[in-house]
C-alpha cells in the first residue's frame, strides 16, 4: 500500500523539523494584557495626574478616558445623554451622578476601550460616584493615588505662569522661564492660593471615601519625587497588574524569544 504523501503548500515550508511533528505554535497577540488592562488615577490639583497620565498612555497605550471631555463630546454630538447633561449646565448645576455614569458607561463600551483597556482619569470623585459605577459593574484592576503634602501643592500652583504667546507653562521655583518672556507671563485666575485651598479641600474631603471602594488594588504613589521617579513607581504597579492579570505576559517580557511568546503575522 501507498504511503500517503502530505502536500506542503508554500506557506507552510519552513514549519517542518525532521523527525518531529509539525505543531505551529499558537497566534500570539504583540499586546496581550495591556490591552484590557482597566486603571483609575486620582490626585489633588497640581500632584502631576496630566503629566503621569500622558506618560502611561505613551508607555501602555491605554485609552485616556476624562469626565469633563465626555462630558463636552456628548453635548456636542447631541446624544440622549448629552440633552440631558446640557439641561443641567445650562441650568448651573451639577450633572447627577446616573447621568455621568450612562456616559461613562457607553465610552468603555466602545471598540478602541475593548482594544486597549482604559485610563479613567479623575473619576470617581465622590463615594456616590464611585457607588454608582460599581452598581455598573466598572471597577479597576489598579487604582492609583498620587499623594502630595498640601503645602507642595499650593507652592506648585501658585508658581505656575503662563506664556500667551507659546502657551508654554513655568514655574518661578521649579521651571524658570527665559528672562526674555518674564514679562509677558500671566497667572491664572484660579491659581491662587485661596482657590488653590479650596480645591485640594475638596479633593481631600472626598478622596478617602473613593479609596474605601478600591482598598484592594489601591497604590499610594509619592508625587513628591521627581516626574521620571514617579513614573518609575507608577510603571512597577502597572507591570504588577499586568503579572497578576496574565502571568505569561511578564515572562514573555523576560524571554521574548521563547515559543509561546513568538508573535507571528
């Protein structure tokens, strides 16, 4: 009796090993975990939330997800939930918690969140906040909190000038300006230290009822070190999440040359 002869097409040359069975490793994505890697950042005025989260977007190519852009964006296109938020600004008063929550929810509903995961920057930042996404089923894998001493925060704020002709930011203590655009520098209105006062108030008045619901993946990050060293502490919680969330992805990390993390078109 014939021996069967097995057709090899050109795409599968190359895949053979003489004397072993053809097993074609398994597809592999090139991003696995950080795909649906789900985090929240918090942090007082002036802590460094914006510069960490360009930084981690950068890094982890998560989805930057802020209220206040939602907010703008669904107002603008006119949606259901947006008519509905438009009324309560119009009218000056404070977006209700479900209605924020229906736009939370329908942003991480969509493709590029599924893709990549998301950054929720800023939000909760309240307890009836963070009540209500969890009654929604939006809950973190890590919880990140920038800790800075209320009198750092003032002094960040109120050293802070504007340059309206670049649009570029200074400090007169940490980022001194050229001394060619001293002159031409402003200060915002709010960067004050009373307005400064009331806000980190607030943000302090609140923050520990929001933490209460993440206590167990909550990261306390000292935003008093420099903004790579902060980083550096923020990047080893992300990997930890990662690792819990999908071990192989830190070993493939370690050994990308290995068959099971081989990535292949």
């Amino acid at each position: 009796m014939l021996a069967q002869q097995r057709v090899v097409t050109p795409r599968q040359q190359g895949t053979f090993r003489s004397g072993k069975a053809c097993v074609r490793p398994a597809r592999r994505s090139s991003v696995r975990t950080t795909a649906t890697l789900k985090v929240m950042i918090s942090g007082a005025p002036a802590a460094g939330k914006g510069t960490q989260c360009a930084k981690i977007i950068d890094k982890y190519n998560l989805v930057h997800i802020s209220v206040g852009d939602i907010l703008r964006d669904e107002v603008k296109n006119g949606t259901a939930a947006g008519k509905k938020a438009k009324d309560y600004m119009e009218r000056g008063v404070l977006v209700p918690d479900e209605v924020v929550v229906e736009m939370v929810k329908s942003r991480l509903a969509q493709d590029d969140v599924k893709m990549q995961g998301w950054l929720l920057d800023g939000y909760p930042r309240s307890a009836s906040q963070a009540e209500a996404i969890e009654k929604e089923g939006i809950r973190p894998d890590l919880f990140l909190l920038i800790q800075v001493p209320d009198e750092l925060l003032v002094e960040r704020v109120v050293g802070r000038r504007l340059d309206p002709v670049t649009g570029a930011i200074y400090h007169m203590k940490y980022k001194l300006p050229p001394p060619e655009v001293v002159d031409r520098l402003q200060q915002r209105s709010d960067d004050t230290e009373d307005k400064c006062r009331v806000r980190v108030a607030t943000h302090n008045a609140n923050v520990g009822a929001v933490v209460g619901y993440y206590k167990d993946v909550l990261r306390e990050i000292d935003g008093t070190k420099s903004m790579d060293a902060v980083f550096e502490d923020i990047s080893a919680a992300l990997d930890e999440a990662i690792t819990k969330k999908d071990p192989l992805e830190a070993y493939c990390k370690d050994q990308p040359a290995a068959d099971e993390c081989r990535v292949y078109e």
